[in-house]
C-alpha cells in the first residue's frame, strides 16, 4: 500500500486541485492514506485540507466536497473514492525535509510517495509505482513536464526521462520503500533547501533509482514569477556551490537572497 505525503506552507490555490486529482487517477484500493503535513500556513491552506479530511460522517464530507466541487464532481464517484481513501491533515514545523519526515513516521503504507503541493502525477500512478517495486526497483520518480510552453523548460522536461543524476530534483515526485527510506535515514533536515536531492544523491550512490517514463506536470510559477533565465541561472548555481562543497546555511542564504 502506497502513503502519499505532501508537505504544504501556503498552498490553498492549489491542495483542492491536487488532492482532487490524486482521487481521480488512482485506486483507493492502492492508498492507504494520503496525509498533507502542513508547515504553518497562514492562507486557508488548513481549511482547504480539511474539506477532505476523514471523518465518521461520510454524509457531511460529502456535502463538503459537494460545496467545494460542484460543478466537477459526481455522486457515484464520491461515494466510491473518497469514504474509502484516508486524508489526514497534520501539523509540522516548517521544513519540507521535518514535514516529510514526520509524515513518513505517521505512515501506515509500506511505499512512501512525496509529492509537492504543484506537481499532478500520471494517470494510474499509483499502479505504476507498485509495478515498479515488484519488479525489484525500491526507488524512483516520473519524468517531468513544466506547464509552460518556453523552449528551454520543454527541453528541460524532455531531459527528464533520462537516468542522468543531473536531471533529478523534488518537483519530479518521490516514491521509496519505507524499509529503504528508514534505512537511509529520511531526509536530513539540515537542509531547508535541497532536501530532495540530498535524498536523490544517496539513492543514486546504492543504485536505487528508477524513472518511470510518464509525465508529472509540474508548475513552473517560479520561472514565470522570476523570468526562465534568472531562475534557471540561480538553480545551478545553487547545483554548482553543492558541487564544491557548500553547507546548508550557505544554499539556504543564497535561496533566500536570490529566489525567495
């Protein structure tokens, strides 16, 4: 059974349509839980969760997601999905490495999936990660597909079907073996930024990667909101400083003095 955790600070835009979306192109019978672990947010993220989160009153959550959706959701689908799929909305420190890792402890599932709160994963994706595992394959990710239509970021996504270390990062989703995961140490918490691929770079050091040729779509508002360029030129060098050596407060500052 897979548990999908999403770590959100600041996300009411968007968790509906996420959450959404997972319900619509997964099996319930494949998810034991998806469990949203929320950072402090402070712009109705919480309640937005909350719309979804299980209760005993399958009735009322019904008429909660009726008042959210109503122009996009069916009776029949409710009642077959959402009654069955387990939404837990928990609170964390903010860190998306000490809100993943919290989700990862709270997890019944015996496959951990991470996901951010702007990424939307293929249809089936909950199979296909499950296939992968059988086949022996404890950890891995989509290839990725930006929603913009610049040449560099379609180019960029292309790349992303490839193994190639450096075409990984966070926004292509994540699943392991809780076994795996554990082992590893979860994710180091060190890290405010980068968590993901200091995670990606151990798996990658065991020979314990896999890209499922699928695409996630994943937004590009941060290259919308700093320009393609700009944002890219900063993303390696944030790569770059790590190359040679940089700490984490060092990425961290630079993040925030560039990117945030």
């Amino acid at each position: 059974m897979i548990s999908i955790i999403i770590p959100v600070l600041n996300e009411a835009e968007r968790i509906g349509d996420v959450l959404m979306h997972l319900f619509e192109n997964s099996d319930a019978a494949h998810v034991s839980e998806i469990i949203v672990v929320d950072g402090g947010s402070t712009d109705g993220t919480q309640d937005k969760v909350k719309n979804f989160v299980t209760s005993s009153n399958s009735e009322r959550r019904e008429a909660l997601y009726r008042e959210d959706f109503s122009d996009i959701l069916d009776t029949k689908f409710q009642k077959k999905n959402f009654t069955r799929t387990d939404i837990q909305l928990i609170h964390s420190e903010k860190g998306r490495a000490k809100q993943m890792n919290l989700g990862a402890k709270l997890a019944t599932g015996n496959i951990l999936y991470f996901l951010h709160a702007d990424s939307f994963p293929p249809k089936h994706f909950d199979q296909l990660i499950i296939d992968e595992i059988n086949k022996g394959n404890k950890a891995g990710c989509f290839r990725m597909q930006f929603d913009s239509n610049h040449w560099w970021l379609r180019l960029a996504s292309w790349f992303t079907q490839f193994s190639w270390r450096a075409c990984r990062g966070g926004d292509q989703s994540q699943f392991i073996t809780k076994t795996l995961f554990n082992d590893i140490g979860g994710y180091d918490e060190n890290y405010i930024i980068y968590e993901d691929n200091i995670l990606i770079n151990e798996l990658y050091t065991r020979k314990e990667y896999v890209v499922i040729n699928k695409k996630i779509i994943t937004s590009a508002r941060l290259y919308r909101k700093h320009g393609v360029w700009i944002l890219q030129y900063h993303f390696w060098m944030i790569y770059v400083k790590k190359w040679f050596g940089a700490s984490a407060y060092d990425l961290l500052a630079y993040y925030k003095k560039y990117v945030c």
